[in-house]
C-alpha cells in the first residue's frame, strides 16, 4: 500500500536557496504585522511560526532577495 507524503501547506513559502536571514537579513520578520515569521537558527532562514497571515504581503514586497511568496486564496484576491 502507497502512502501519500503530506506537506503542511502555509500562506508565506519561503525559498531557502535565495533566503539570506543567515548572513544576518531579518526584513521579513521586521515588517510582519503579526509576528508569525521567526529566523530558524538550525538552518537560518526564514519560517512561519504561527499560521495567521494577513496576506498583507510585506515581507514578499520588502525582501532584497525575493525569498518569500504570500500564497493568497483566490477567495481573498
């Protein structure tokens, strides 16, 4: 029997291979109204802590490297 991989899907992905939280970037987590974005030190960069997202989209508009995408339900757009 095949099991199926289940990923938790969260509004902010954040593409580690571009994130530079570990060169000391905290941009994201600086302009999140809601605190839910953290720097992980295990493997530094950034990640959701919380899942309360406004879609408000700051840290997607402000990261100098373009990291971060707000996946906004087609409901709210």
């Amino acid at each position: 029997m095949a099991t199926a991989s289940m990923s938790v899907k969260v509004p902010v992905s954040v593409d580690a291979d571009k994130c530079i939280a570990s060169k000391g970037c905290t941009v994201c987590v600086d302009v999140c109204p809601l605190d839910v974005l953290v720097i992980d030190m295990n493997n530094g960069v950034a990640l959701m802590q919380y899942d309360e997202c406004w879609y408000c989209t700051p840290c997607e508009v402000d990261c100098p490297t373009h990291a971060l995408t707000v996946d906004i339900p087609y409901l709210v757009k």
